[in-house]
C-alpha cells in the first residue's frame, strides 16, 4: 500500500486542532506523571504533541511546541518531581527531533521501516 509523502497531506493552521491537541496533552500529561512518575520511560504526551507537527510546516511547530512546554512544565512542577521548565525542554528536544527525523525520512509510509527510508537519513 502506497502512501502519499508528508509534502502533499499538509494541513494549514487550525485553532480547534490546536486546543484538542493541548487538551489531550495536558490529560496524558498529568495521567502519565501521577501513574508513573517524572522519570517514566516512555512519555506519551510526546506522541500527541508530534503528530500535528507532522501534519504542519515546521515555521506553524511554535504554536504546538511553546504551550506545550509551559503545560509540560506546569504538569511536572505539580505532579512530578525535578526541574519542571528542563525537564519540559529535553521532552520539547526530543519531540522536535523526532519530527524533523519523520521529515527527513519522508514521511512515515508502510512498512514503517525499510531500508531505502533508513538510508535517506544516513
């Protein structure tokens, strides 16, 4: 099964996007922290808040990433443990990378690793 490039499914800004986004954010946020902690392995609000980057041009990423680090910030501040601000930014670095990887590659098409997409990163 064929899928189209990320160029070509691109969707403009959309405030109603942006506010689902964060909404789920903030619940998966303050969920994972208080179930797990601030040093959880795997942080799944990170997942939210990549997948409209990838929907997006990366100059339209601050009006994700900016309120979704003051949320995250906020979130391990009152539930969790640590630096909320840096810890908030080594999620927001991680998130950015991985967009710019899923970007760089292409776009994430079926199978979801292949050699040819591995090798356009390399």
């Amino acid at each position: 099964m064929q899928t189209e490039p990320v160029s070509t499914i691109l969707r403009p800004f959309s405030f109603k996007m942006l506010l689902i986004t964060l909404v789920a954010y903030i619940a998966t946020a303050t969920c994972s922290t208080i179930a797990f902690g601030t040093t959880t392995p795997v942080w799944y609000s990170n997942a939210i808040l990549l997948a409209p980057l990838l929907l997006r041009t990366p100059r339209l990423w601050p009006l994700y990433l900016l309120p979704g680090w003051a949320i995250n910030a906020t979130i391990i501040e009152t539930f969790g443990d640590g630096n909320g601000p840096l810890l908030a930014l080594a999620d927001l670095v991680e998130i950015v990378l991985a967009a710019a990887l899923v970007r760089a590659t292409g776009g994430i098409r079926s199978p979801i690793v292949s050699a040819v997409q591995f090798a356009r990163v390399t």
